[in-house]
C-alpha cells in the first residue's frame, strides 16, 4: 500500500472489499474509488470523489491503493 499521511489532499484510486476475506476467497467482491484523500489513519481511509460523494473504508478492507495524477484538463467542445 503507498498511501501514507502525507498523501492526504492527493488524488488515490483505492480498491477494497465489499464481501469476502480477501482476494483468495472465492466469495470476494471488490470495488475502487477514485478521488482526493481527504483522512488517512490507522483505520480508516476517507476519500471524496468528483460528485462530492464521501466514501469512508476501513484500513483492514483495503486491498491496493495509490496516488494516481491529476484528472486530465477537459477542452472546450467546438461547434
């Protein structure tokens, strides 16, 4: 896992589990987050996406997380 305190205001994609014990278990289900880490602690992790959607994860659920880069600069559409 690279997050760390000082990744808090980055933008991360985290991916953790929903259901199951781990990636092994054939019951598993995972999803990821995209977004700005905004709390990052012992045990949990928060992270708010583009929709302003808060998402809270408990450290021991979290799979793989990293620092991704900014979101791409959208141009202007042409008529």
């Amino acid at each position: 896992m690279a997050l760390t305190e000082d990744s808090i205001g980055e933008r991360v994609s985290i991916r953790y589990l929903l259901r199951g014990e781990g990636p092994t278990d054939p019951n598993v289900l995972m999803t990821d987050v995209l977004g700005h880490l905004q709390i990052w602690t012992e045990t949990m992790a928060e992270v708010v996406k583009r929709d302003g959607e808060v998402i809270r994860i408990e450290r021991a659920k979290i799979v793989a997380a990293k620092v991704i880069p900014p979101e791409p600069k959208r141009s202007r559409e042409r008529a």
